[in-house]
C-alpha cells in the first residue's frame, strides 16, 4: 500500500497532512509514505526530517499516484484516477462543483471532517475537534493582543488594573477553548450557547453562562445546537447577548452551520448591524468564521479592520497560525482514520464501518460517515448531498426523467446550482 502525502497548494494554508513521527505508525500498517518535496517546509517539518523516518520524497505527479492521498485541502485532482482513494477536507456542501468533479472521476472521496461526532471510535480521528481546539486558543490569544489594556488583575502601588471581560458566543470545541485560554490569562468569561451542555461545560471551566429568560436547551440528537424557532426567545436572547456585549472588551465568535454559511451573532439582524456601535471604544470581535460567510457584519476573511471604534479581527482557520502543532494533530487523526481502510495489507472500504458510513444519527438524519462517494456514486447515506446535487434518470416508460431518491446517484454528467442545507443543522466549531 501507498500513501501520498502533497504540498498543499493554497498559499495560505500552512499545515501539511501529515508529520514524520506518524511513519512509522503506518509502515507498520503496511503502508509506503511518500511525500511531495517541501510539503512540510510551511509548518516546520524537513525533508530530511521524513527522510529519517522511512518516507520517499518525490514530485507531484509521483506522489500523486499513490493508492491513498491525504491532505488537507482538496488537491489537483487532474493528477489521479478512477479508483484512488482521496482523504481530506474535502467540506463536500460548499464545494458543491469539485465535490461533483471528483464523484465523476471514479475517485473514493473521504472527507475527514464529516465523521460522525458522537460515534466513539471516532473521537481519535475527529479534525473538526484537534483543529477547532487550536482555533479557539488563537482566538483568545489574538483578542487579548489588540485590546489596549491588561488581560489580568494586578494589584500595584499605583492602583488596581481591573481584569479584561471576553464573551464567547458557542461553547463548543473551540469556544470552551477559547474559555479556558481566556480564563488562564487572568480575564473575567461569559459565554452564551443553546444548548444545555454548553452551560454545564462553561461554568466547569470557572466562566459564567448568560440565561436567557425562557430558554431552552436546543440540541440535535447528534449534539449539534440547533436555531431557535420562537420569536419571543430569539429577542430575549438578542436582549441578553446585547447587554453582555456592551460592557465586553473581547467578544469571541464560533458558530457555523454544516455546510452553509455562517451565522449572525444575533437573531435580528438590527442587532447584528448595531453592534459595533454599543461596544466600547477600543474593544475587539475575533470572528472566527470569516471564510464561511461571517458571524459579525463588517467582518472581512483574512483581515482586521475597524469599525465604529472596535477592531474586528477576520483571520479565519486560526490553527493555520501554529501550523506545526495542527499538523501534528491533524497527522494524528489521519494516521489513526487509515486503519479503518486496512485489512490484511489492502485497502479496502468496508460498508459496516461506521466511522465511513456514519452511526443511527450521524451529523443528522440524511448525512452518512467520511465516505461520501465510490465509484462514481454518491453513498446511499449521504441523503442529504443527493438532494444537493439530484440526478435525473431515465425511467423504463419512455424518455421520462425523474429524480432517483434511492441508494446512490451517480452525478457524472449534472449541473451543480445552490447547495440545499437543512438551516437546523448548526454547530458551533
């Protein structure tokens, strides 16, 4: 078996898929490791490095023909062929025309970040959680470096300095992250989520929960929060973040729905465009979800503007800013993923294996595992993607199209439009 590992070619993408400490875990699983030449050069990782550990080191177009390719963005994949394998994150929704290009070629597509959050076994392969947990340190790390104050109390003969106020919005796994930094740097935490986990998870942490008058917890069956659909709620909620936020010196942002985009930090969308304007000079947005559409107005992927006095910062995918850890993670995960794919020095992909598949609930009803297609075909699990990219076949009366809702579609030759996403299913990173 073989495994290739590329430089991934987005020039703001600093992490490379996998490290030299994780070779010699997958030669003894069987598996040939070769790496594009300068993969790893971005996140601290020589060449020579993998050289030490057992891997080749080669060009694109050999790395690129291996069995199995690992990385972290979706590679060239006019470099491969019918019947490879492609593990990576691949976020199937919003590449909605790549995802059909790579279907069509014949090519096994896993994608890493759809595994099934709930499923035990899993937990060793989540990159969702090894990356979001980075992305929430950075968060608060980088709030703290633009406010014009101290984060912590100090006590001098020149007077008090009173500690720094964060507010973290989704008390997920970047956002109890993002707690915890915050709360080791000295300053005082709340935080605000939907889901009765959330304020369970925050208060273990020392931080503060913000009730909601009439809340209620909203939570999928597969640990996802959910919107709340009532009018009286979402304002009482409004009302409360707001009155948070006004007296806040760093306001965190984390949630992002599955495939959609982003968001907004408040239900009204007059709340969302006042914001800036109730917060107090000088105070600081990190808004973690700029490459997805945005949890704040006025927020720009890639870049720290300021508005009505407060400086908002849009970097997205902070792990990439500790790009030598992340990776180390991330190569963890996939390290511990390709076992699934092994059996007796093959690579195979086995339809009960629920990490691939996906457990009862998956994400939620209609999403399947990390196998999203094989062989042309989308995987019967994936409802939800069918319904995104439809497929129209031919019926045995006559020229007749109709929409094949069954087991798999094969999506060679379609159109793709809008991706059509379920607004229920959200989650905080």
């Amino acid at each position: 078996m073989r495994i290739g590992i590329p430089k991934e070619e987005n020039n703001n993408e600093t992490r490379v898929a996998l490290v030299p400490v994780s070779i010699p875990k997958l030669a003894k699983l069987g598996f040939d490791v070769v790496i594009e030449k300068g993969a790893g050069e971005n996140s601290g990782y020589l060449d020579s490095e993998y050289e030490d550990k057992g891997a080749k080191i080669s060009n694109l177009e050999d790395v690129m023909s291996s069995e199995l390719i690992a990385s972290i963005d979706i590679p060239d994949i006019k470099l491969m062929k019918k019947g490879q394998m492609l593990a990576c994150m691949a976020d199937p929704f919003r590449n909605l025309k790549e995802t059909k290009k790579i279907i069509g070629t014949g090519i096994t597509l896993l994608s890493l970040e759809v595994i099934p959050r709930r499923l035990s076994k899993g937990q060793s392969m989540d990159v969702n959680s090894s990356q979001d947990n980075l992305s929430g340190y950075r968060a608060a790390l980088m709030g703290s470096q633009h406010i014009a104050k101290m984060v912590p109390m100090m006590m001098t003969s020149a007077g008090t300095v009173r500690p720094a106020k964060f507010i973290i919005q989704g008390a997920a796994v970047a956002g109890l992250q993002a707690i915890a930094t915050a709360k080791r740097l000295g300053a005082v935490v709340q935080a605000i989520d939907v889901r009765l986990t959330a304020k369970q998870d925050t208060e273990s942490l020392g931080a503060k929960f913000i009730d909601v008058p009439g809340w209620k917890d909203a939570e999928s069956s597969s640990g996802h929060a959910t919107l709340f659909t009532d009018k009286g709620l979402q304002e009482a909620f409004d009302n409360a973040l707001m009155d948070a936020v006004k007296d806040a010196d760093v306001v965190i942002t984390t949630a992002r729905l599955f495939g959609a985009n982003a968001p907004k930090l408040f239900f009204g969308k007059e709340n969302n465009k006042k914001m800036t304007k109730e917060m107090k000079e000088g105070s600081v947005i990190v808004d973690m979800n700029t490459d997805t559409g945005g949890n704040i107005v006025g927020s720009k992927e890639g870049e720290i503007v300021e508005e009505n006095g407060v400086t908002i910062v849009g970097i997205p995918n902070l792990c990439r800013t500790i790009p030598n850890t992340a990776s180390m993670l991330y190569s963890n995960n996939v390290t511990n993923f390709v076992t699934v794919l092994v059996d007796e020095g093959n690579l195979t992909i086995n339809q009960e294996e629920q990490v691939l598949t996906g457990d009862e609930g998956g994400i939620s009803a209609g999403y399947g595992g990390i196998l999203i297609a094989e062989g042309g075909k989308i995987h019967r699990n994936h409802t939800k993607l069918m319904e995104a990219i439809p497929m129209p076949v031919k019926t045995k009366e006559g020229n007749k199209e109709q929409k094949d809702g069954n087991s798999t579609i094969n999506i060679t030759n379609i159109n793709i439009s809008d991706s059509v996403i379920n607004k229920s299913n959200v989650g905080e990173k």
